[in-house]
C-alpha cells in the first residue's frame, strides 16, 4: 500500500508552509523550499510508515548567504591626511568564511561612495584625504556569496592636526609686576577651530 509521508523539521512541524511544501506523487516525495532563508538550515527528516511498518531518512541542509552587518565601527585616530578605523566581527558570517572587510568613504555632501580598501583585518587606514575636509566612511564583510551590509559611521570625520605657530609675541602696557601680549592668529587652525593659546614665560 501507498505509505504515509511525514516531514519534520528539528523534531517539529514545519515551518511556514506558504514556502516550505511537501510534495508526494506515486513513489517520490518531495520537499520544495521556496525563497529559503538562514533560519531554514537544520535537520529535516522524511518519515515513510504502512501497515507493516516504518523508515526515516535525515536530510541536513546548511544555507549560505551573505555575512551580517559589522560591529562597533569607531574612529581610532585622525592625522591631517588619514583616519584609522576599527571594527568587530560580525555575529554571523552567513555560512561561509568571510574573505575581508570592505572600507569606502564619501567627501562632504557627494553622493557617490569611494572605495579605500578591501582588507582581512578589523582596521583600515584610509590615506590621502585633506585637511579639513569632511568624510564619511562605512565598512562591510565579504564571503564567497557576497558583500553584506554596510554599516556607517554615526558623524563624519574631519582630517585634522596642530596649528601652525602663532605670530612673534609682542609685548606693550608693561608695568613692575604685569605686562600684556598680543600676537597674529596662526596661518592653519589644523583643520580644527582654535580653542586657545597656551602661554608660557622663563
């Protein structure tokens, strides 16, 4: 007689049936997954029982797609012309080893993404930018499917670094105990709005 045909999935019944739907014509049965997602990877089991009896055959699927999104993306240091970033792993890989990290910028308000480098490592230094110039970097993993998502930083970055030095000191309303200093702005804040002067005597 025509044995009954049971799927399972882990120990359970099937998932969403509007994609995963068991098909059963005369002597092949038949399980089609459509639109399959990670969480579909496990342990299937096929289960034939008549009167006389029972077998089950165990079928282990194992789905591949693209990593997740990386972690905790942080500016690790700013210089005048470059920015070194950081990154984490991402939670999962999609299956697959991830074979690197993609790192792009973008100047200002341009629309267009730049690649700066695809590298193996959680860090990247992102070179040749200019001073004062503002920057938006993001960073997404890569496996044998594909790039996953990007994540961006939460503001931009603005190469920076000292300023240049200040006029010569001059010196004027000297009295016994005080006298007062005045001296020209520095021709370059470093990118970087001046926040003071630092004055010192010997």
């Amino acid at each position: 007689p025509q044995p009954k045909v049971t799927w399972t999935f882990n120990g359970q019944f099937l998932p969403d049936p509007t994609r995963i739907r068991p098909e059963t014509i005369y002597n092949h049965a038949t399980l089609n997954l459509n639109k399959m997602k990670a969480s579909d990877a496990g342990l299937y089991t096929l289960t034939l029982e008549n009167p006389f009896g029972k077998d089950t055959m165990n079928i282990k699927l194992k789905t591949i797609d693209k990593p997740g999104p990386i972690k905790n993306l942080a500016v690790k240091s700013v210089t005048s012309n470059t920015v070194t970033l950081t990154w984490g792993e991402p939670d999962t890989d999609g299956g697959s080893d991830i074979t690197g990290y993609n790192v792009e910028k973008k100047e200002g308000q341009r629309k267009m993404w730049q690649s700066v480098t695809n590298t193996p490592n959680l860090e990247a230094l992102a070179t040749g930018l200019f001073e004062g110039n503002k920057y938006n970097f993001r960073v997404a993993a890569e496996n044998s499917v594909g790039v996953g998502e990007f994540v961006e930083l939460d503001q931009m970055v603005q190469p920076k670094s000292v300023p240049s030095v200040p006029g010569v000191p001059e010196v004027f309303d000297v009295t016994s105990s005080t006298c007062k200093l005045t001296w020209k702005k520095p021709d370059s804040d470093g990118g970087s709005e001046i926040t003071g002067y630092v004055v010192e005597k010997k």
